[in-house]
C-alpha cells in the first residue's frame, strides 16, 4: 500500500490537517477581530448621534484614562509640544486641559519664564489636575494656573497670550465658531492656535474640516502635521 511520508516523518495527510487547523484559526482570528472594529465603529457612530441629540462635555470619569500611560503612548507628549509650536517663556492657554494628560509636559516646556493656564468646563477635570500637581514628582512646576471657565468667554484680556491649544476638545463645543472666535481675540496678533484630533476621540473630524473652521473666523493656516490618525493643526492669527 502507498504510504506517502516526507523526511520529517508525517503524512501528507498529517500536513494538510496542521495546515487546516492553523488556518481555520486564523479565519476565526480574523473574525473576532472583524467584530470588535465593527463594534467600536457602531459604538463611535452611537456616541457621535447622542453627542448631536444632547452636546456635553466628556465625563469627567474617563480622565483617568484620558491620563494614562497608554494613551501617552498613543499620543506622545512630545510630539504635540513640538507640532504645536509649544516653547520656552511663552504664556499658553490650554483649553479644555481635561485631567492634565499634556499640562506638566507643557508646563516643562514654557519653564520659569513661562505660563500655563489650564482652563476646562468641569471642576471635577480641574480637580484631578490639581490632585496631579500636587503630587511629589510634579512638584517643580510652579507655572500652572488652573481656571474653571468656558471657551466662550476667556477671562484674558485681548491680545494677551502667545500660544492657545486644544487636544481633542474643539468637536465638543456647540459652537465652535464662537470659540474659535474667542480664542482669536485672547491671543496676540501673530498668536497661534494648535487644534489636535485624534481618530479615537468618538468627536473627531478630519484635518480638512478644522482648517476650515479655523480659515471662517480668520485664521491663517500655518502648518498641518500628522497623520488621518493623528494630527496638529496650527493656525496664525493675522
Ligand atoms: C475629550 S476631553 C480632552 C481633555 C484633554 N484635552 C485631553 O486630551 O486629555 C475634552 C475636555 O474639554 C472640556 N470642554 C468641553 N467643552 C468645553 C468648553 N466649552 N469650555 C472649556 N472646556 C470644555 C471638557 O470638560 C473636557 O475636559
């Protein structure tokens, strides 16, 4: 009778079974993975209906996420600074700091000669900053100033700041032109604005829309950086 061996002693039909085996579960590792990308993408168009229905700010619960040493890693620190235009001894408005996931980097960055005011609409965001700075590691940074407020009425004067930023925050504002037209009145002429999105954040829009939100209330576009994934986009006012 044929007895069909290989050098390495199995069958072929021992090969094929292997061969079967590996691929039906990589078939079915597909599959999952199919269902939760399907899954995030109905929970992101879900999220997106209910923020349209009833606009609210992020809960503040997620701050420890939004805090966290993976988002970190999803989202450098670093490469928001530089994309930014963040740097040293300017004054910085952070609006919508949320929990500080970016504030103490940025507050390193400014230094000494530096500020950062760090304003949101949820006290209980506030909070958990100010839980961040007063731990031991953080306590070097003497430059932040943390402000309840809302992005429709800045308690700055007009052209009073170098630099304003926002991280994934600009989606969540009703009216976004009405913020946008605040930030340009707080900030000094030549002042920049840094908008970033990320493809996570269930508000996020396209780099094409932000630049053009911008442009409508007078920003010159200075530069775009990054990926569909993640990008900075920095606006000048004139
Ligand atoms: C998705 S969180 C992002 C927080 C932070 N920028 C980050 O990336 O970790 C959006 C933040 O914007 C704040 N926010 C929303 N609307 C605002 C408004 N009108 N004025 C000030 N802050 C606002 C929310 O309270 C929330 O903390």
């Amino acid at each position: 009778m044929f007895s069909a061996i290989n050098p390495y002693g199995h069958s072929n039909f021992h090969i094929w079974a292997i061969f079967k085996a590996r691929f039906s579960v990589l078939i079915i590792g597909m599959k999952i993975l199919l269902i939760i990308l399907a899954a995030s993408v109905l929970l992101k168009i879900l999220i997106r209906i209910l923020a349209k229905l009833h606009p609210s700010p992020a809960p503040a619960f997620i701050g420890r996420f939004l805090d966290s040493n993976l988002r970190r890693k999803v989202q450098s620190p670093n490469k928001l600074i530089h994309r930014s235009g963040i740097r040293e001894g300017i004054q910085v408005l952070e609006l919508g700091c949320g929990s500080g996931a970016f504030t103490t980097f940025v507050a390193r960055t400014v230094g000494e000669n530096g500020k950062v005011y760090a304003l949101d609409i949820q006290p209980k965001m506030l909070k958990q900053l100010e839980q961040k700075l007063s731990k031991t590691e953080n306590k070097d940074i003497k430059n932040v100033e943390l402000i309840h407020g809302d992005a429709y009425k800045l308690p700055f004067d007009n052209n009073s700041l170098d630099l304003a930023y926002m991280v994934t925050v600009l989606q969540e504002i009703p009216d976004r032109h009405k913020a946008l037209q605040e930030i340009k009145r707080v900030l000094k002429p030549g002042g920049m604005l840094a908008v970033t999105e990320h493809l996570f954040d269930p508000d996020y829009a396209l780099k094409s829309t932000t630049i053009k939100l911008c442009q409508e209330v007078g920003f010159v576009l200075d530069e775009a950086l990054g990926s569909i994934w993640n990008y900075t986009v920095r606006v000048k006012k004139p």
